[in-house]
C-alpha cells in the first residue's frame, strides 16, 4: 500500500513539474511613448495606475529602475541620468536637467 501512495505522489509531481513553462529569464515587457516631465513622473503613475515598471528612457538614455519603491528608484534613476550628461553634455545642462526637469520619452513595464 506504501508502494502505492508514494508512486502516486512521484508521477504527480512529475505532471506539476511538466506542467511548468520554462521562461529561460525573458520576461515580456511592454512599452509605452510618452512625454512626460520628470517633476510629474510619479503623478502620471500614480494616475494611470501603472505597475511594475522596469525601464525608463530618456531620448538615447536607457535605464532599468532598481530600489525598494518607485520614488527611491525614480531618484536614483535621476541621478544616473545627470551623471550621464555631466559626461556627455556638460555640468550647466546636468544641473539644468536636475532643476528643470527633463522629458521621458519610454516607460517599459513587465507584465
């Protein structure tokens, strides 16, 4: 009887172990053009009720969003961004930028 119950549950976990796709680390991310200004980012979120946002692109400046809660994360995107252009551009539109605002053209979402 033993021999019994404990081949049920073998082939049973066998059936929930197939039954799992595999995502081989791709996950599906959708993508959203927008013009949004940086001082209304956390406005328009919250208005749209967007979730999970993984990705933030400014123009040609790409960046995945990393921190325990979106305004922690947005913050710390911002200050890569400046970093980004005090290299590229120059200190007076880095500081320009952070004071301003700047344009989000993508907002990238996993679903």
């Amino acid at each position: 009887m033993k021999k019994y119950i404990f081949l049920t549950g073998f082939i049973m976990l066998c059936l929930l172990i197939m039954n799992i796709t595999p995502s081989y680390g791709m996950e599906v991310l959708t993508e959203k053009n927008v013009k949004i200004n940086s001082q209304e980012f956390i406005k328009y979120v919250t208005e749209n009720n967007l979730q999970s946002i993984k990705r933030l692109c400014v123009d040609e400046f790409c960046d995945t969003l990393r921190g325990s809660s979106l305004e922690k994360s947005f913050e710390v995107f911002r200050e890569k961004y400046k970093k980004y252009l005090e290299k590229t551009k120059g200190n007076e539109i880095a500081l320009e930028a952070s004071l301003k605002g700047f344009i989000i053209t993508k907002i990238e979402t996993s679903n």
